[in-house]
C-alpha cells in the first residue's frame, strides 16, 4: 500500500502513445508526449510536444536566452556527481526510510531517502566513521583528500565527534599485465645475456613463453640456459593490447577460480602480476577437492543413516544378512541386530582412501619441495616447510626492510628511488614504533603508506630487540614468494644508484652479502654460549645485510641460537655518567654486540659461509668519539650538507675491495670475475645531506652504465 502511495504521488511528465505496453510499477525513460512543462516566468512551454522535439525547443530556448548552447558529443563518457534531490514522504506511505524530518511547509513528519554523494560534505555523514576505505593510490588526492578535508572542516566547528572519517585506510596493489620475457641481441643478431648487456643500444626481442624456463631467481632460454632474459610486467592498458577481461575468466574457469586467484596472489596493498597459468592451477586445485569432499560426504552419510530412526537397517538371521522387507514401517529399534559389518565396510572404506590421498601428498610434497639448503645438525629438520618451494608468477623481488626509530627522514631521497622503478619488481616493510603508522600526515611518500609492521616491539639500538625486530622485517617478507632478495636499511641509508642499476647488480649474484670476520677480542664471546655456540664460529660484522631467501628463512627459522643472543649477548655498561668512567665492578662483563654478531655467528654455525659473499653492500665511515659519556667508543660519521657533495659520493663508488685486519683478508668486489663496485648504499646522512643529494642529481637519475663493466 505505502508503494502505491508513493506513485501516485509521483509527477508524470511524459505521457505514453501507447500506456498498456509499460508497466505502470515502473520508471519509464522512452519517447512520448511532454506534459506538465511550461514555465510562463521563463517563456518557456513544451506541453503537447513530442520528447525530441521538446528537447530541440529547450535547446534553442537555452541558446535564445543565452542559458546555453547547443553541442554534439561524439562519445558520452562522463562522470554526473552531485546532491540528488531528496524525497519525502509521508510516515504511513514508506515505512522502510531511515531519516526523520518534517515538511517544510506544514510541518507534519516525515522521512527522507538518504544522501549517495560518495565523497563531499554530503557523504553519508551520519555513518562516520567509517571501519574501513579500499580505494586505489591513484585516488587519494581526489576522493581520500576530499572527503579529509570536509571531515576536518566539520570536526573543527564541532558537528563531528572523530577526527577522522576512516578508522582504517587500505591502498590496493594494482594487478599488471601478464609477464613480458624480452632477450637483448647485440648489432651481429646474437642473443646476449641481460648480464653483460648495457640496456642502452642492444635490441630486445621478446620472447614466448614456451620458449622461458625458470632458473634459480632467473628466466633463460630454453635452447640456451646461458642466456638470461629481463622479465617485466606492466600495468594493464589498452595500448598494450594486456587486459584481461574478468568476464571472460569468469565465463571458462569459474567465478570461484577467479576470486581465489586474486585472493592468494599477495597481499592487498602490494601490485601482483596477472597469470593465466596461475588461474589454471587453482582451478585444478579446486577441482582436486572434489575427491576429499567425497570422502567427507560418505563419512556424514554412515554417521546420519546410522542415527537415523526412519532407516530400516537389515537384520541377520542364523547369520546370514536379509532385507527386512516387512519392517519397512518400523524403527531401528525394531531390527534384531543392527549390521556392524555394514557400518565397519564403509569405515574401512574411508581409511582407505584417506591414507591413500595422504600418502600421494606426502610424495607429492617431498618431489616438490626444495631441501637443498645445507642446515647444521644443530638444527635438525626444519621447523616448517621452506617457503622457496611455493611458485611465485612475475619478476623476482627485491624486499626493502627499513629498521627506523619512528619515522623515515629520508623518505622523499627513497621516493624518487621508488619512483623510477617497475613495481613489481620490490616490496617494502618498515619495522618502527608500536603504534606509529606511515600515512599522509607522516610520510611524503606515498610507497611507504601502510608498510609498517603491525607486530612491532620497542627496540633498544644495540641489544637483542634489534635482531628481534630484524626477523620480524624477513618474516613478513617471506610471506611473499616473490621477494627473493632482502636488503636491511637503516633511517639514514641512502641508495648511490638507481634502482635499475641495484636490482640488476643483487639478482645477478646468488650470493648473500654479509660482512662476516672472525672476531679475536676477547671479551666479546661469552663462555655461557658454550656448547651451543662454539668459540670458533663466533663471527662478527656489519648488521647491514643483503640476503637471497634461503638464508633469509635460515634466520626467520632459528629456534636454537637467537635465544642464547638473548640470554647472553649485552653490550657493555654504559660508563658512569658523572665521572665519564666505566664503573670497576662491570669491567669484566662481556662487550657482545647483538645486532653485530648474530646473522654472522648464525650462518657460521649452519655451515653457511660459502654461500656468502663477506663483506656488506652499506657504506659506512667510523670514527672513535671523544666525549667521556662515548669513552672513545666507535661510532659512524654522519654526513652533512657540507660533506655530501659528488665528490664524496664518487670515492664511495670507487671503491672497488674491502680489507679485513684480523684475517688479513682482501675481499675483492666482483661478479662472475668481473670487477663491481663494492657499495650500493651508504650511512649516515642527514635530511640536510640527502637533500643536497637530491637536488644535485647524485642519486636521481644516475648513471645507466653497464653493471659489469670490464675492470682495467
């Protein structure tokens, strides 16, 4: 009744030629005559004319009167936004309204629709905040700014109670293109391998897939595994020709293989690359489960029919089993003997192929996996399954993990970085404060929003909550099977090169770079270690590291040694404040410096050390203080305005190996022989100094110069 109400209420304008052919319940948007559309006040009347006539007369009224004029659109593609018009409405004719208010002219209550502006002041402000805001980066400065701002303005004149109209803001990954394999050739026509090519005057084939196979952390050619190919994935265009219509998907794998596909392709605020073959295999996985809910089905139908009192079950007579065609009325009660033979068959029958489908997993898991990490016996078997044998489709990653007090101070140096790279090609995590949240209004970086690790502790620079907070930056990495390279960052490391130039120089090496020596001073090892940390594998050296995965999963898996660090690697007391001096009674405590020896002993005792190149990638100058609060400890230089200049930057590059004294050992900086520089990053600068950087074109734009160049 209230729905007949309101369209009666309604104001016709068009009238139907033909009123029998529309249904009376609904809007009618086709051709007719005009009604009720004059205006004597505007000179304007259309009564009695048919639609497109009447829409000529109002143009050319628009024109004459200088209201408007007349134009042709070729293609319609516009966006309408604004208030809509409200509706009110008696209380007895709607009952399902949500707003009360009254007539303006007499008064009488009433309810109105609700307001569906999506962004601006008229938002749905009766809903706010609200739980939780997906929207793409490319929207924040539109629709996430704006609604902000109207948010703020009502806030400060008191109409709102929270500061915020969202309590939780996601930014979505953008999903690329399938990926491009592309082969360099040199002037000859012969295929090169993306190591030795400059990327600058070769020309690039591209190359089908069937002809790609994967290698380590590499795609080569199949007919020639020496040639290593440049994997790249774009986003989705038109002019690319590499969109993928989710119709189609839909329409031949299922509406379920699309939204696990998308569900498991990482995590939402990080771009995924697209993979027909990777949709392919959910499906077979979703298909796969076919067998295992069979096998659930047949259990609950022996548990139900065996409970169920409308089921007559046979008897047996003399031991032989009959149907009990006269008790087709009775109960179960009434059988003689219920059949457990019939009830054990059907058991014996579910063991069976629930040992069957687990021993082919567990055949399938062990030829699948990938155990060929060496492991010490110290550790035995690994706590779980190594998440290297889990398929990632695209590009290998590199996964930046920042170490930060509480902000990044250099985050606009680390932006312009980002800026010149594929996205599929890194990550970012950032361990900082409890609590502390990287968005608009603490970042002036939009690729750091959001990538703060939600398990964060308080970390104290120089004891164990350090490493702590280290394994949580690789744990959380790891969970991406694309990351295959992990680079622990400082807040006051700065890149000295481009990305391109870093993320072709790491995944080039299958090494790790960890700054390893053997550490001879005496009163850094601690006799408690002993027996499970060996005097002779104590190592010690920069915490700034470059992982591959494998080590990184070594270091997130530890269960044995970090808990001994824990225990019994501190640092020295500080000295005494008033007199500058280490108080007596503590000089004999041990000097260990967790963050310093913890990876290098860790993957000393795991027989690791082959698989390392030894010396780290960050630059650092170290200088002994000298003021008494220090007692002439070695601290790192921090570099300013005035020191940071090219100059500076150049020796940085220059240097091409690394002397360690306690070893007499010369680490050379090479790749497959050829001489490379030895630093890619370098600390600490100031805001001040990074800047100057910047503005100087130090580390924008850098050279694109081959990354083997030939040593002289």
């Amino acid at each position: 009744m209230g729905l007949e109400q309101l369209w009666q209420c309604l104001r016709w304008v068009v009238k139907l030629d033909d009123e029998g052919s529309h249904n009376s319940g609904m809007a009618y948007a086709g051709e007719g005559t005009i009604l009720k559309s004059s205006n004597s006040t505007l000179g304007l009347d259309v009564n009695g004319f048919p639609s497109k006539v009447a829409a000529s007369k109002v143009t050319e009224w628009a024109e004459k009167t200088g209201n408007g004029k007349k134009k042709v659109f070729s293609t319609l593609n516009l966006l309408l936004q604004g208030e809509v018009g409200r509706i009110l409405l008696c209380l007895n004719a709607f009952g399902l309204m949500q707003v009360k208010t009254t007539y303006l002219s007499s008064g009488k209550p009433s309810r109105r629709g609700t307001n569906t502006v999506p962004q601006w002041t008229g938002s749905c402000w009766y809903r706010s905040p609200v739980d939780i805001y997906v929207d793409g980066a490319e929207h924040a400065v539109l629709h996430l700014l704006y609604s902000r701002f109207w948010h703020k303005v009502l806030y400060d004149i008191g109409v709102l109670s929270a500061k915020e109209p969202f309590k939780c803001v996601i930014n979505q990954g953008i999903i690329l293109g399938e990926v491009q394999y592309i082969a360099c050739k040199d002037p000859d026509g012969n295929y090169m391998s993306a190591d030795s090519a400059n990327m600058l005057g070769e020309h690039q084939e591209i190359i089908p897939e069937e002809k790609v196979m994967k290698s380590g952390d590499s795609f080569v050619l199949k007919d020639d595994c020496n040639i290593r190919l440049i994997a790249h994935a774009h986003k989705m265009s038109k002019s690319r020709g590499n969109v993928v219509n989710p119709d189609d998907v839909v329409s031949k794998y299922g509406a379920d293989s699309l939204r696990l596909y998308e569900m498991f392709m990482g995590p939402i605020r990080d771009s995924k690359t697209w993979s027909a073959s990777g949709i392919e295999g959910v499906t077979e996985e979703i298909e796969g489960t076919r067998f295992n809910t069979g096998i659930s089905a047949m259990m609950e139908f022996i548990h139900t029919a065996y409970k169920d009192t409308s089921i007559v079950l046979p008897v047996q007579i003399n031991g032989k089993t009959q149907d009990n065609h006269a008790g087709r009325t009775m109960s179960k009660k009434a059988s003689t003997v219920p059949t457990p033979h019939v009830i054990w068959f059907g058991w014996k029958l579910v063991i069976i192929l629930s040992v069957s489908l687990s021993v082919f997993a567990i055949l399938r898991l062990h030829f699948n996996s990938d155990f060929s990490s060496p492991v010490s016996s110290i550790y035995g078997s690994r706590s779980r399954i190594s998440r290297g044998s889990f398929h990632f489709v695209g590009p290998p990653k590199i996964a930046f993990l920042f170490l930060v007090r509480k902000e990044l101070p250099l985050d606009f140096l680390w932006g312009s970085f980002f800026e010149n790279a594929e996205v599929a090609n890194f990550s970012i995590f950032i361990h900082s404060a409890p609590g502390f949240e990287f968005d608009e209004s603490t970042t002036r970086s939009h690729f750091f929003y959001g990538r703060q690790l939600k398990n964060s502790i308080q970390v104290v620079w120089g004891e164990s909550s350090m490493i702590e907070a280290e394994r949580f930056l690789l744990s959380a990495a790891l969970d991406d099977p694309a990351n295959q390279r992990f680079v622990l960052l400082s807040d006051s490391c700065v890149p000295l090169y481009n990305f391109s130039y870093i993320y072709s120089y790491l995944m080039a090496s299958p090494r790790s770079f960890v700054d390893s020596f053997v550490d001879t001073k005496e009163e850094r090892y601690n006799q408690k270690m002993s027996p499970i940390i060996r005097k002779h594998k104590w190592r010690k050296g920069s915490q700034w590291i470059t992982l591959v995965r494998s080590h990184a999963e070594v270091i997130v898996d530890d269960e044995v040694i970090f808990p001994v660090f824990q225990k019994h690697c501190k640092r020295a007391p500080p000295p005494d404040a008033s007199k500058g001096k280490l108080n007596p009674k503590l000089k004999k405590q041990n000097n260990c410096i967790p963050d310093e020896h913890y990876v290098q002993t860790l993957l000393s005792m795991a027989d690791l050390e082959g698989e390392l190149e030894r010396r780290t990638l960050t630059y650092t100058v170290w200088n002994q203080s000298a003021t008494k609060m220090e007692s002439k400890g070695w601290h790192p230089i921090t570099f300013t305005y005035a020191n940071a200049g090219p100059q500076k930057i150049r020796e940085i590059k220059d240097i091409n190996h690394v002397y360690y004294e306690s070893e007499y050992r010369t680490e050379w900086c090479r790749s497959y022989a050829t001489s490379v520089p030895c630093f890619l990053f370098a600390r600490k600068f100031s805001r001040g100094a990074a800047m100057r950087l910047l503005s100087e074109g130090v580390v924008g734009p850098f050279d694109a110069s081959a990354l083997l160049a030939t040593s002289t």
